[in-house]
C-alpha cells in the first residue's frame, strides 16, 4: 500500500473552489431542523480523524432521521443527486468524536465505532454531546464531506447491528492479511467504500496488527490496493488497446481518456478551468505518473485523485482484457463548487469509460483530435499540458524492436 501523506496540497482547484460553498451553506441549513444535545438516531459511518496521530479523533457520524442515502455515493450518483441535494444530506451528518489510541480496542467507544462500520446498515444509537451542535459542512478535496464536529459526552447502541456473514469472516480470521481480506470482500462485491469504513475501524489484517486507520488514508489505500490487483492481471494480457479516446463529464468534472497500445504506465493531468477561460494561457495543473514498475513514493500533486481515477480504469482494461497505457486529463470547472471526495472522481472515470470509445490509426491522430477538442470546448491550447506529460516523452524516445529490421 502507498504510504499516507505527509503534507497536503492545499493550492488545488477543488480546495480553492471550497470558499464558494461557505457563502451558501447557511441558507441549505436552516431547512435542517434544530440540532440536539441529545438524542435517538442512526449511524451510518464513522470518520476517523489523521491529526495526533497515533491518537486521533475518532467520529461516529450520526442524526436523527438518517437512512442509507446520507452515506452512499454509488446511490447518489444512480439517482444523479446534485450538489446541494449532497451538501444538505452532509451537513446533516453530526460528527460525535472522542480521542483514543490507534490501539484501544477494549474501550467501549472503540466497540461502538466498530459495530457502526461493520454494519451493512446505518445502526440504531443513543448519542449524548457536550454542547449544541450548529451545523456546518467539513469539507475536503480527498473525503465525503460531513457536519458538525462536536465532542462525544456518552454513546450506546440500541440494537444489534446486522453485519454479513463474509465481513463477521474476515474479521474472525486472526491471520488473514489485510489485502487477502480486501481481495476475499471485493470479490463478493463489497465496494470500496464499504471497504474503507472496514479499514478504518480497524477490523482488517492480522489481529496482531489491526488498527484504527485515519479516513483520508484508507481511502487511498482501498483504491491502491484493489487497482494494484488489476495492474498484476493487466501485464499478463497479451492483446494491447487501440488508440482510443473516452470523454465525459460529471458535476463539472470533464475527463478525457486516452489508451495507448503500450506497456502498462498510468499518468493524470488535474486542471482548474474557470468559466471565462477563454483569456488563459495557462492553467493551474497538477500531475504525477507511473510507469511498468509502479511508483515508489505516494502522489503528492494530485493526491486521493491519483489513485481514485487509476481504478477504474484499471478495471476497464481487466474487463476488456487488454494490456495497454492510460493518460488522463481532468478539467475541474466552477460547476464543481465544493469538494465532495474522491468518490466523485471514481464515478466519473467509470462513467466516461463506459461510453463507446473514439479509436484512430495512430497516436498522432488521437493527440490531434484531443487538441481540437479541448479547444472547441474550452477554448484552450492543450498543448501546454500534454509538453509535460512523461508518458508521451518516454514513447516519443522509446527505441522499438521492429527498428532493428
């Protein structure tokens, strides 16, 4: 798994573009009825905080009147829910938190978390808090928002929480590493952010080393975890992709797909593409890549999204069966005006990946066409961005064997 970061990029378009959602977030919640100091309610998440660590803030994220859609991209995106729909159900979200040690498993509080993330349903809880709550939303380009963040006086659950068979599984067997358990879950179709609330609440891995994980980091590690699976199936196919292109779009998130008839290597271009780019010449990019080998060190310029986006994609290529190389360029529009997570970019890749592709004879055709179209739809030369990407520079040097004859 990649390591977790150390630092965040807090110059990013889709962090900058949160200053736009505090100017609206107090009209959506005054629909929210008043919160309570105490209450009866569900539970549908938890959240665990990164800072202190290895003592961290550990959050049971609860209200009165939840159900399975406060915490389900997969439904938001099937029923197109749209910005302020999310934002709303987010907010809602009370993040009742303690502090505890990675390692406290006999804490009460510790076992409540547990039962709440192993759930297949939001479970029945009795929260107590030191104060009122007023709501707000807490918002981060790497994870799904949610409210208030107030300190946990006392919590109990009030029924028995319905965990599947195959997660009371793997949390049984002492020994099972934690990519076996991943590997077992997905396979019986537990989506990732199924996965991620298992990871964090430290009920993966050899009992020995279980843990509490910090949210941010078991997302990306889920993501990288499950794509480096397919990258191993990826290198053993022997047909290659055509050169193709895939586009799409999705709460003003616009991807372009390029496939290469290549060795695997993976590369992503993130750019902020304001509504009156017409007068840039330059825009604010972010970017990293891989080649056949993998990377050695975590994504820093493009972070959660680096690994978000190389899933899906990596499932299309075990889907299709092909070994092939991937470079991506994302443009982040106004229309995205608050970060909502790196679900949002995993959603969309599929998306866009499961449109009927453009294919061309050659690589000089595709980048043609990609240069035309990122013109005609935003009124800028691509060409500034696709001058830095490795990938195209290591293909344009590449010594092939057919050379020699």
């Amino acid at each position: 798994m990649v390591a977790p970061p150390k630092k965040k990029n807090e110059d990013h378009p889709v962090v900058k573009n949160a200053h736009l959602f505090y100017q609206r977030i107090s009209e959506m919640t005054k629909k929210h009825p008043k919160p309570k100091e105490d209450y009866f309610g569900e539970s549908p998440n938890i959240f665990i905080g990164r800072y202190g660590y290895p003592n961290v803030n550990v959050g049971i994220l609860s209200n009165e009147g939840i159900d399975e859609e406060y915490d389900n991209p997969k439904v938001w995106f099937n029923k197109n829910f749209d910005i302020p729909k999310i934002v709303s159900m987010r907010s809602f979200l009370i993040n009742s938190n303690f502090k505890s040690s990675i390692k406290s498993f006999n804490d009460r509080l510790f076992e409540i978390t547990r039962d709440v993330a192993m759930a297949k349903n939001p479970v029945d809880v009795e929260i107590n808090l030191e104060k009122k709550p007023h709501y707000k939303l807490e918002v981060s380009r790497d994870i799904t928002p949610y409210g208030p963040t107030v300190k946990l006086k006392k919590a109990n659950i009030t029924e028995n929480p319905k965990i599947p068979l195959h997660v009371e599984k793997v949390y049984s067997d002492s020994d099972l590493k934690a990519t076996q358990a991943i590997d077992y879950l997905n396979r019986h179709e537990y989506d990732e952010h199924y996965l991620t609330k298992l990871m964090s609440a430290g009920t993966l891995g050899v009992k020995t080393e279980r843990k509490l994980v910090p949210t941010r980091w078991s997302i990306t590690a889920i993501d990288d975890t499950l794509a480096k699976k397919n990258i191993k199936k990826i290198k053993d196919f022997s047909n290659r992709t055509n050169f193709e292109v895939y586009t799409g779009d999705y709460m003003g998130n616009y991807y372009i797909i390029m496939f290469f008839p290549e060795i695997w290597s993976y590369e992503l271009f993130e750019s902020y593409m304001p509504n009156d780019s017409l007068k840039l010449k330059e825009l604010q990019t972010f970017t990293d890549y891989e080649g056949y080998s993998g990377r050695t060190a975590y994504a820093y310029n493009t972070v959660g999204g680096y690994y978000a986006a190389r899933l899906p994609v990596t499932e299309h290529l075990v889907e299709q069966k092909k070994h092939g190389a991937a470079l991506l360029l994302r443009f982040v529009t106004d229309d995205y005006w608050v970060p909502l997570g790196v679900w949002v970019v995993r959603q969309t890749v599929r998306k866009t990946l499961s449109h009927k592709p453009l294919e061309f004879g050659s690589k000089e055709l595709m980048l043609k066409y990609v240069r035309l179209l990122v013109k005609k739809n935003f009124g800028y030369d691509v060409e500034n961005i696709l001058k830095k990407s490795i990938f195209l520079k290591q293909m344009k040097s590449q010594v092939k064997l057919s050379s020699f004859f």
